[in-house]
C-alpha cells in the first residue's frame, strides 16, 4: 500500500510503498476512500506543541516516532476482518471514530475516553489514514453514513466532534435570541460550529476572524455578526452589536484559534457568569487575573474532540436533516504536503479532504 508518511520531523511528507496490513483479532482492514486534512496535522508534522514562554511538547514524548502516517478522518470501505470480528461488514463503507482509548484509566472510567491516558489514536499515535489501507480495532468505532456525503462524512471525526462537543458544554438550547455566542475563527472549526450552533439554539452568532474571506463566508453559512478583530473599534462594535434590542450580552465564546491573543479577547469580552471554551490548539500560555473570575463569576473549559457517544449522536443528527455546507476542497493523497502547506498558510477555505 501507499502511505504518506512523516520521515522527519518538519520536513515535507513522503511517499512510501509498504505491506499492506494484515487484521488479527477484532480488527478490521479499511480501504481509505476519503481522509479529511485537520490543523493538529500541522504540529503532528512539526514534532511538537507549542506550550508557551518557550516550552515545547515534543511529540516523541507521547511514545511517537518516525517514519509516521498521520489522518485521524478517514471514511472507507472494510476489506478484511480478523478472526473475531465480523465478516458480515466487509464491503461495507463507513466513516470512523478515531479516539481509541483503553477503556480501563481513570479518564476512560469517569467518561472521557477521548483524554485517554493510553490511547492509540488513528493517525495521531498509531499509523492513521494518509494511507490506501488502515487498521481499525474494532467494529465500534465504525458508523454507518448513509445518506451522508462521503467528504463532510470523514471531516464529522474531527471537527464536526470537536465543535459538537464543545457547543453541548454551553448548553445552546437554553440560550435565547437575546443571547449572544462568539465564535473566535471561521476555518473548518468555526464554520462547523456556525451550521451547528444554528440546529441547535436561538442564540445570535457572531464571528470573529481576521480574514474578510474567512467573514463572508461565515456570513453566508448564518453568522449573525461578523467582526475583524484587529480593527480599533472591533470591541466597541461588537458590545454594541451583543446589547442591542435588549440584547443581554455574549452569553459563551468559543476559542477555536487557541492563542493567548484569543484567549484574552474571548474573556474580556464574556458578560458576568459568561462560559469560556478553549478548544484551538496553536499554543502559547495566557497568564489569567484571579479575582475578576470569581468578582464576574466566569467559567473556563477545556475542550477536546468528543466521546463515542457523542459521535453518534452526531452522526445522527446530520441525518436527521441538519445541513453543514461547509466548503470541502479536495486533493489528491500524493499533495498531502502542499494540502498542510496551504493550510499553514491560511489559504483553506473550509476543509481539505485527501482522496488516495
């Protein structure tokens, strides 16, 4: 088979030739039909995160090493099953949760498989799916998206998980029309999470990204508001926006950027008891005063992908009829690099999906 693969780290992806996996047990051999390219693929091939005051995570740490695949969205067909899994499912074409946890640490045992402190995650610690072929573990994490178009079907892993996750810890559906949701991006993540904030609650939606491009098509996808952060009078203009016809303020906001800039003007924009999610992961450290969170009663969280349970509730109400018409760019398996370079770049309207 085919594999992109990372051969050192920070240098340009490589095209490699190798035995095609075998399945033993419960797991089963996917044909890859489509890969969505996500933004942690970025620091993937770099080596490391970035964790601020000149601290890096090296990826090696987590037990990873070179030559590595990375593609933790894939959607594909099953061709093989080991011994104890299930024939009956070959042929068939699935899209896949890749946050396999072991099921048995503290984090899986209170519910947060995604956190697992032993995972083996598609593409992000085991071989993933800038592939032709690869190994799933088990049947769970396979799901059925009929009905579905196969390119937003791989990208629904991720991000789709990702802003599905960290919409349900604001709890939209008791927000109302007068209530403001801020959402800091409008890449894959941010226009995600405008289709689905829109499903799922009244509250107005205002965007905040520094590309006019990034604005409009926000506009367009049902954003509200939409605000150039780098303009002098962005806060005065969106505290306007928010308090209008009675408006009660940014009731949440959603940091899908992940750096210290945004993290700030996320905070300082929150009316009292307003809710933080933090969720981008470009890096950095952000130092926070203590007393204002107590004086203006704010909440923080972290946020990361989401659990098994909640994929399928995912999945289940894209097909119920909710619409993500998020622009899909694809490219072939073999650009894998240039797809990342552009994505580095800020040249990615929505998201990249690579077809091997």
């Amino acid at each position: 088979m085919r594999s992109m693969q990372i051969i050192n780290w920070g240098k340009p992806l490589e095209l490699r030739e190798m035995e095609t996996p075998i399945p033993k047990g419960s797991e089963v051999l996917i044909q890859v039909e489509a890969c969505g390219v996500c933004h942690s693929d970025l620091h993937i091939r770099s080596g490391f995160f970035d964790l601020g005051k000149g601290e890096k995570f090296p990826i090696e740490e987590r037990g990873v090493f070179t030559p590595f695949t990375m593609g933790h969205e894939p959607v594909g067909t099953v061709v093989a099953t080991g011994q104890s899994s299930d024939e009956g499912i070959i042929g068939k074409s699935f899209t896949i949760y890749p946050w396999i946890s072991c099921d048995k640490c503290e984090p899986c045992l209170n519910g947060y498989t995604q956190v697992c402190d032993s995972p083996n995650i598609i593409g992000t610690r085991v071989d993933g799916a800038y592939s032709d072929y690869v190994i799933v573990p088990d049947k769970k994490y396979l799901f059925d998206y009929s009905g579905i178009n196969m390119d937003l079907a791989c990208t629904l892993a991720c991000s789709g998980l990702t802003t599905f996750s960290a919409l349900r810890k604001i709890q939209p559906e008791f927000l109302g029309s007068q209530d403001c949701v801020l959402i800091i991006g409008a890449g894959g993540l941010g226009l995600t999470a405008i289709c689905l904030l829109k499903s799922m609650s009244k509250a107005r939606i205002i965007v905040s990204d520094i590309s006019g491009e990034h604005r409009r098509i926000a506009k367009d996808l049902g954003a509200n508001y939409c605000i150039d952060p780098g303009d002098s009078n962005s806060i005065e203009n969106l505290q306007a926006y928010a308090h209008h016809n009675n408006g009660k303020g940014i009731a949440a906001t959603l940091d899908l950027v992940g750096l210290p800039e945004t993290m700030k003007f996320g905070l300082s924009n929150l009316r009292k008891g307003g809710h933080h999610v933090h969720v981008g992961l470009f890096g950095g450290a952000h130092t926070i005063s203590l007393p204002p969170l107590a004086f203006r009663m704010i909440k923080i969280s972290g946020s990361y992908v989401g659990s098994l349970r909640e994929f399928k509730e995912l999945i289940d109400l894209i097909k119920s009829g909710i619409k993500l018409p998020i622009p899909i760019t694809q490219r072939p398996l073999k650009e894998a690099s240039f797809a990342l370079d552009d994505l580095e770049a800020g040249n990615v309207i929505g998201r990249i999906v690579l077809k091997p």
